[in-house]
C-alpha cells in the first residue's frame, strides 16, 4: 500500500461517515398501553408491634457520705491541682 492509499483507508471511528445522515425517527403519538396483566391482590400489612417496655435504668449504689474528718475533702472526678502527683486509686 503507498502512503496516499493508506490516508483513504485510513478513517476513524470520530470522523463522520460520508454520505447523508441517518433519517431521525420520531413516534407518533403516544405509545400503545400494554394489555393489563393478571394483578396480584393486595398484601395484609402487618400491625406495627411495640418495643417490649425497658428495664429502668440502672444507678450506682448510694456512695458513703463525705468524711467529715477529712482534712482535704475532695471527689474523685475532681482535676489533680497542677504540680501534684497522680492519684494512684488501688
């Protein structure tokens, strides 16, 4: 094949094919309804069932009141004061 018969063969898929296009079709009118078909009936639809009631929620037993004697009286959720040790609970 020389070059100049290559360029003719040679089309891609991009490039537009020669000749008039392709006729658009358009349907007329609306489309004809297809025939009803055997329908099923209508499932029961169950009745929407409570949750079981919970159970109260649990609380930690009461704690020991403060110890009046305790010369620094403090909780335990409270931060340790800055520079002091960790407080080791055993």
């Amino acid at each position: 094949m020389t070059p100049r018969d290559s360029r003719i063969a040679a089309i891609s898929p991009d490039e537009p094919k020669p000749g008039p296009p392709e006729p658009v079709k358009v349907p007329e009118g609306d489309p004809p309804n297809p025939a009803p078909g055997p329908q099923e009936p209508p499932q029961e639809i169950p009745q929407r069932k409570d949750p079981p009631p919970s159970e109260p929620a649990r609380r930690d037993p009461p704690t020991e009141p403060p110890d009046v004697h305790d010369p620094q009286p403090h909780r335990i959720d409270d931060p340790p004061a800055p520079g002091a040790p960790p407080e080791i609970i055993a």
